[in-house]
C-alpha cells in the first residue's frame, strides 16, 4: 500500500521566523487547515499557494471576526 501525497505542498514552517506581516511587521501564525499565513495585528491572513506565501496585501483575506 503506498502513502497519499499531502493535500497541499509543505510549507516550511521555518520561514515563519523570517516572515513577518508586510503591512504590521508582527509575527504571523500559521494556519495549516486552511493555508495561509495570519495577522491578527492587521486582520488579514495571507495565501500559501503551491507552499508559498503570497505576502501580498491585496491578496489576503479578512479575517471575520
């Protein structure tokens, strides 16, 4: 029996040190379930495509409150 490939290319998690939130400069927490990288300082969680970030504000999500 052979293994399933992950749902999504791994991110490393290790960029998370050296990422921080362009429009904020905190730290980012990762969100593995839906991919993305978020800022609670801006209200915005930020795409991880193909493993990696876009850290691009026009790109990121809202956060709902």
């Amino acid at each position: 029996m052979t293994a399933q490939p992950p749902a999504h290319p791994a991110f490393d998690r290790r960029m998370l040190e050296a990422l921080i939130c362009p429009k904020t400069q905190t730290v980012l927490r990762y969100d593995a379930e839906r991919q993305e990288l978020v800022s609670k300082a801006a209200n915005l969680a930020y795409p991880i495509r193909g493993g990696i970030p876009v850290m691009l504000e026009d790109e990121a999500r809202v956060l709902d409150d």
